[in-house]
C-alpha cells in the first residue's frame, strides 16, 4: 500500500476541526422515581450525543459547540 503525501497548504489543513462540549451524569445518583431512559432522551432531545455509559453508571455525552455568527448574536 503506497501513501500519498498531503501538501502543507492543502484543502484538509486549512478545515476545522469540530470543537465538543462535555457533560457527565451519575445514573446512580438518580431520585428513585426518575427514569433513567426518560432523562437520556430529554438529553439527546437538548443535542447531547450518548458516547458511553461506564460500569459504575456514569453517562458521558458530548455535543458540538455551535458558533453563533455576527449576525445572530446582534
């Protein structure tokens, strides 16, 4: 397999990355009468993207950061 070099000023350096914001919750720590599917819907309803729930029950999600142009934020 042969690998192209990509030149410095190419297309694919000059695009951003998209940038995430994090948030975690404790699954545990829920009122006993909370779903815990009830509150990971109102999150993906709010564009929270589940990444992984751990073995001790912590939910990680992750959303991307949506930059407000110069027009919206006047």
């Amino acid at each position: 397999m042969a690998f192209r070099r990509i030149p410095p000023n190419s297309v694919w350096n000059s695009m951003k990355m998209p940038e995430w914001e994090y948030r975690k919750i404790d699954l545990g720590d829920l009122a006993r009468n909370t779903s815990d599917l009830d509150l990971l819907d109102k999150a993906g309803e709010d564009g929270w993207e589940l990444v992984v729930i751990t073995s001790n029950n912590i939910a990680y999600f992750k959303r991307q950061i949506r930059k407000q142009s110069s027009r919206q934020k006047a």
